[in-house]
C-alpha cells in the first residue's frame, strides 16, 4: 500500500480476508451501476472518473467504503505492472471526490415512528378498543396478538397457524435479508390479557383475510392505521402504529432471549438489524408479555454480526402468564 494510503494516524491499515472479499464485491456493485447509468463498458480508469465525478449520490461512509475498495483494485493493477504515475494520479482523483449527499432536513419516515408502548398507554388503548364498531374489536386483537410475535404489517395477510406455532412469509424474503421464506414460532398458551392466544389469533387474521378479499390488503392496514391513530388522538397519547408492536415484541424478546433468537424472531437474517435498529431491551414487556419462541433451526440459520445484548447468565427464561388479567377484555369480540 502506498504512503499516501496511511489513514489519520499515519499507520497502514490492516485488512482481513473478509475484507478483501467484501471490497471485491463492493467494486462489482458500482461497476455494474457505472455500466448501467452511462449504458458504456467501464475500464478502471474509467469508472474512478465516473466516481469522482458523482457528486451528491452517496453518504459519506459509503464513499469511504467504495474508496477503500477502489484503493485496493489499484494495489493489485500496480503489482500487476501498471506505471506507478498512472497509479498515483488515480489515487489523487479519488482523495478529490465526490462530495457526499447533503443531509436530509427531515427524518425519514420509520425515524419518526414510535418504538416503545407504556404499560398504561396499552390499557387505556385495548380499554377503549373494545367498545364501538366491530372494526375496533379487531384492532384490539391485532395489537394483543402482535406483541406476542412481532409480525410486520405486511406479514398479516400471509401467516396461519400449525399446531401451537405461528407460520409467517418473511417480508424480507426476496432481498436475501431473511432467515428463510417461512419462519416459525411457538405461541403461549394465553395473551398477557389471559385470552387464549390461538383462538384469538386464528380469529382475528380470519377477519382481517375477509376484509383484505373485499378491497386489499394495503387498503385495510390503511383504514386501521387511521383508526389506531384516532384513538391515540382522543386518549392524548403519542401515537402507535403496528410497526411498534414489532418493536415492543422484539425489545420484550430481547430481555429474554440471545441475539440470534431475536434475529430468529423477527426473520432477520443476521443479528446487526435487530440489534441497531430496533427498540431496546429496556422498553420490553418481557415481565407481562411472553414473546413467542422460534424453532431451532431458524435460530441456528441467524449471522451472528453485533454484540449480544446480554450475558449468558443474565438471561432469563420466558415469564408465566400473569395470574390476574392486565387489561379487563370481554371475549369472544362481535364479529361483523
């Protein structure tokens, strides 16, 4: 590596083979978006000029990753016996550029949502879904039901039960982000509010299915999300969307659970996602609320790639059902 490769404190950094291979394939990426925006074949030369030249696209750590790597392909075309001024006039265009992106003025959108749930704000919310219209009684079910499991919103459409075991698609699992097409966990017997927890479920995604055949699945989570937050609006809390149920399941799972079951449970297939995007361990309700338990085989599939969120003998096995109900809720809910 060269001297003017050494970073701020003048030391050449180390790379390991990981990193090597992760470089590799970052070049791949931006040779194929050269190629594809300027619908030309890229020579290394080339495409440094493109990029130096691609002011305003990228954050500035993702520059620095496609810096490093196109630093690398010049060490390797320099011991391959490419002129050392050619090399050094390359590595001069990519110090020059490009300028990041400017930061965005407002948060984005998941951002903005919120990530935890008070234990008074969920009883004053279900107290007051069980009265009015049907389309309430629902509500109150997905909200129950959903901080066992942790679904996203657009895996309610997708998921049944078998057995005692919750069967959901993974929302991630075109991408390759999840731990499979399908995961699978087991349910507890009965909701933090002593409902059974299988009857409830099967019913409420039943109904949910009928009303997405009526119109669509984006349409229902639509009406529903504007309800919830209506509600939120008149009890004068801050509102809650279904994706905080995600986040409050996960948070509880993480108190009593290791990082690959969380992963497991949320279909990630790494632990990175959970681990630092997700709410903390400390905004669980693992004490009320018994999150649901993924196979092994799904436990086993999880990267491990961010530290553990506890000790080993610090964790806790998942808490009993409370004795008395939480929140008091009629059952079964009217049906339409």
């Amino acid at each position: 590596m060269a001297g003017n490769d050494r970073d701020a404190t003048g030391r050449v950094p180390s790379r390991t083979e990981s990193t090597v291979f992760a470089y590799v394939k970052r070049i791949g990426h931006l040779w194929a978006q050269a190629e594809s925006e300027t619908d030309q074949p890229q020579t290394l030369v080339s495409l440094i000029n493109w990029f130096s030249r691609s002011h305003g696209r990228w954050a500035p750590s993702t520059i620095r990753q496609y810096r490093a790597a196109l630093r690398l392909r010049l060490e390797q075309e320099e011991a391959g016996g490419t002129p050392e001024p050619q090399v050094e006039a390359l590595r001069t265009l990519l110090r020059q550029g490009p300028e990041p992106a400017p930061k965005p003025r407002l948060r984005r959108t998941s951002a903005k949502k919120r990530k935890t749930l008070r234990l008074t704000d969920l009883e004053r919310l279900l107290r007051r879904l069980r009265e009015g219209a049907t389309e309430n009684a629902l509500l109150g079910n997905l909200i129950a039901c959903n901080l066992h499991v942790g679904l996203r919103p657009c895996e309610f459409e997708a998921v049944h039960l078998e057995g005692n075991a919750v069967v959901a698609r993974c929302g991630k699992a075109t991408n390759g982000r999840s731990v499979g097409t399908y995961r699978r966990a087991s349910v507890p017997k009965y909701r933090f509010d002593e409902v059974p927890f299988a009857l409830s479920f099967e019913e409420t995604i039943g109904w949910f299915k009928r009303l997405c055949k009526q119109s669509n699945a984006v349409l229902v989570l639509s009406r529903l999300s504007s309800r919830l937050a209506r509600h939120c609006r008149k009890l004068k809390i801050r509102r809650v969307c279904f994706y905080t149920l995600r986040h409050v399941c996960l948070a509880s799972a993480k108190q009593v659970m290791d990082q690959a079951g969380v992963a497991a449970l949320a279909g990630h297939a790494s632990s990175r996602t959970a681990g630092l995007h997700y709410a903390r361990s400390r905004y669980g309700l693992s004490s009320v609320v018994e999150c649901a338990k993924p196979d092994v085989e799904m436990v086993a599939a999880v990267r491990l790639t961010h530290r553990d969120w506890l000790e080993p003998d610090a964790r806790q096995t998942a808490p009993e059902p409370i004795a008395a109900p939480l929140v008091a809720v009629d059952y079964p809910y009217p049906r339409p």
